[in-house]
C-alpha cells in the first residue's frame, strides 16, 4: 500500500468534508436610494447582495451577475430598514380590553403566539431591527433566538426581558388585579428591588435569562391600576446600582420616564436612553446634552392611551394619568427638539396597535423634525444609540442587507413610511418580490 493511500484511509473525515456553497447573490435596481438619511438620496442605483451582508452600491442599473435573482425597484424609493427603540411584541398589544378580559385564561403560550404573529407584523411595516423594552424575559430570548435562526419572520431583536421596579412601581404586577394572577399562574421572576443590594440583584437576574438591555422603571406610569401619579419612584443610589451593574456587564440602559425629576436623576446617574420624558424642563434638557443621553419620545403613546382611556378600555385610575402625559408630552417634546437634544426612534407599540409604528414620523415632523430629521432617527440615530452603527442603519458594503422600499419619497411626505412595499432583513426578502 502506498503511503498516500495509506494516510487517506487513515484520514476519512478529509474526503467527507462538505463542499462549501456560493452565497446567494441578490441585485436590487433601486430608482431613489437613500443609503444614508440625513444626506442626500442617490438616483438610479444598484445594490449587490451577498448573502447576509451588502457587498456593493453602484451607479446606475447594473446588469446582475450569472445566477443572481434581481429585485427590480426602479420605481422605489429605497432606504435602510427602520428601527424602533420601544415596543413590546409579548402577548396581544394595542387591544387593552381584550388584554385585561383574556388575561387570566391565558399563559405563556399563547403569549408567545401572539408576540411571533407582532414580530412577524412589525417586520412587514418595514421595521427589521427593535428594541422590545419589557416581557417575558426566556420567551422573548426565545423568540430573539428564533429570528435569528430563520425559524420565524420578524425583525433582529433586541431584549430587556422584565422590566425592573420599585415595589409599588410602575412594572410592579401588584398594580393590576389581573397581572397578580397572571404573574402567579405564569410563574414570572421577581422583578421588583428596594435598594442598591436588591437592584443589583435584580440587573443579574435580568442578564441571567438573556436580557440583553436592561430596562427600569424611574418614575410610575400610565397603565399602572394603582400606581399613584407619574411621579418618581427610585432613589439615586437605586438607579446608580441598576446603571453601573448593566454597564459592568455589558447591557445599555433604558429608563421608562416621566417625571422631570426622574428624567434628571436617570440622567445624571448615567442611562442611555429616557423614554418618554413626558415632562421635561429646561434643567433636563440642559443635562441630555451635556451627558449625551439619548430621548426617545415614543409620541404615539400617550395619544394611544388617552384615546383608550376615554373609550373606557382603562381602569379609572389610568384616566387621570393619561389626560396629563397626553397634554405635556408634546409640548416637552417640541421643545427638546427644538433645544437639539439626540432623538432615537421609538413608539411603544403593544400601547397602540403592532404594526402601526410608522405614524411615529408624522408626529416628529408635527414637533418640529424634517422629514429626513425624522427618518434619521429610526435609521442613523437608533443604530447609535443601540450601539450597532458598524451593522445597520445605513447601506454601505459589509453591512448587514437589511433594505426597504416605500413609493413616492418619504421626504416630501413622511406618511408614505406608512405603507411599505419592499422589506429584506439580512438578505432575505420577507415582503415585495423578487
């Protein structure tokens, strides 16, 4: 026996290596190409795609190579995929009476069933990467890991898990009859803390079952049944413990805000992004620029809750609340614009309904925005703050192809994000054809 037969034999696993495949090639002929919002859009363009990743952008309408598919959007308007910075796909969403009539005849699974049917709306609406900032902390990894591994459609997501509470607080389950059930039937962790010790506690917890942003409540809330008012609810040594535990492991923080004073102590204390910031004075705004912590308005929201409230889709308590977020939020918002504070993309949908996050940018050119201010903030801004600028938000070689199209040019009419014809998230189009 030779000695090359020989070490073939003896080598077998070399003869049955799998031959590598060639990526997928996807050509996009794009009429309007805004690769980058903020700046100019391009004309006639094509965008190469090999497989995940954008390979390149050229001039004019290419002719694709051997074996590529071609997208043929000459007559679109193409643009990064959005994202959003709030929302929350666990359970119904943005249906409040049938939340609270079904809430104690349902359980995880069928919440689960709701939140891959959110997903997979949201991904439609043109929205490929979200910050999901409150639900069950393992079905949401799940569901996270789910995407990611093409089991289900829906958009990169990135996970709080439960958010965390003061005991009392706005994400407390003690302020809702029906959440005390639910949490008890559901076996939900403890995401409520009272002191540093207990916040630090309650951050590792969060990063044990897969958070991969921590989320914590400053000030109460409007859906709380008992919470009393929007006031805050931490201490600064409370909100310290929670930010610089999240940090040291590597999570960024979002604070769920509507008190200025709470706002201020986030801040100060070192968060990422406020969101809401319902009531914000000069001394808040002042510290979001010195400290470059990042709002994120989510407009929609108060106008949701109010519209439900008055429909008496609400409990009582929630009223009240609702009617004083509604009439301060914009105003703070205007002026928070207006001041040139960093503004990320965010609508709290599961408040209003899944799939209906794009009338966020009517609302921030209402406030003051240009339409392609606007739609920086779901593309360049919201990739900064997630801290994924190298990835996404906008199209450039070697980022991921996450591409949508929309007719007519968003920078005439931003309510034409509305209605999104093209969705691609990592090279694979889930909506327009090929």
């Amino acid at each position: 026996m030779s000695a090359a037969i020989a070490l073939a034999l003896a080598t077998p696993a070399l003869a049955q290596a799998p031959v590598p495949t060639a990526e997928k090639v996807v050509v996009i002929h794009a009429g309007t190409l805004l690769a980058e919002p903020g700046r100019p859009p391009r004309g006639n363009s094509t965008v190469i795609v090999r497989g995940t990743k954008i390979a390149e952008i050229r001039d004019g309408f290419v002719d694709p190579p051997a074996g590529a598919q071609l997208v043929d959007l000459k007559d679109g308007f193409v643009m990064p995929g959005l994202i959003d910075m709030h929302v929350h796909l666990w359970g119904i969403g943005g249906d409040p009476l049938r939340d609270r009539l079904t809430a104690l005849n349902r359980d995880d699974a069928d919440d689960m069933m709701y939140a891959v049917s959110n997903a997979r709306t949201t991904l439609a609406a043109g929205f490929t990467t979200v910050r999901d900032l409150g639900g069950n902390a393992r079905g949401m990894r799940a569901l996270r890991e789910g995407v990611e591994r093409g089991d289900i459609e829906g958009p990169s997501i990135v996970n709080a898990g439960t958010a965390i509470s003061v005991t009392g607080g706005h994400a407390d389950p003690a302020n809702g009859l029906g959440e005390v059930f639910a949490d008890a039937v559901h076996k939900h962790t403890v995401k409520t803390c009272d002191g540093p010790d207990d916040c630090r506690r309650a951050v590792r917890e969060q990063v044990a079952l897969g958070a991969q942003v921590i989320k914590y409540m400053s000030t109460g809330g409007v859906l709380s049944n008992v919470s009393g008012g929007l006031g805050r609810a931490m201490t600064d040594e409370e909100m310290k413990a929670i930010i610089d535990t999240a940090h040291g492991l590597g999570r960024k923080v979002a604070t769920h805000s509507h008190a200025a004073a709470g706002t201020k102590a986030a801040i100060v204390a070192g968060v990422d992004t406020v969101d809401h910031g319902s009531f914000l004075d000069d001394e808040a705004i002042k510290l979001f620029k010195s400290r470059g912590a990042w709002l994120v308005p989510t407009m929609m929201a108060p106008r949701a809750a109010l519209a439900q409230a008055r429909a008496g889709m609400l409990p009582p308590a929630v009223i009240p609340k609702a009617e004083e977020a509604a009439a301060a939020a914009f105003a703070s918002h205007q002026k928070a614009i207006a001041a040139g504070v960093k503004v990320a993309f965010g609508t709290d949908t599961g408040v209003s309904k899944h799939g209906d996050n794009a009338q966020e940018f009517a609302l921030l050119v209402e406030a003051g925005m240009t339409p392609a201010d606007a739609l920086r903030t779901a593309t360049v801004n919201a990739a900064e703050a997630l801290g994924q600028s190298s990835t996404i938000g906008t199209l450039a070689a070697g980022k991921e192809a996450d591409i949508i199209a929309v007719t007519g040019s968003p920078l005439e009419d931003v309510t034409r994000m509305q209605k999104v014809d093209f969705v691609m998230r990592h090279g694979v189009v889930h909506k327009g054809g090929i």
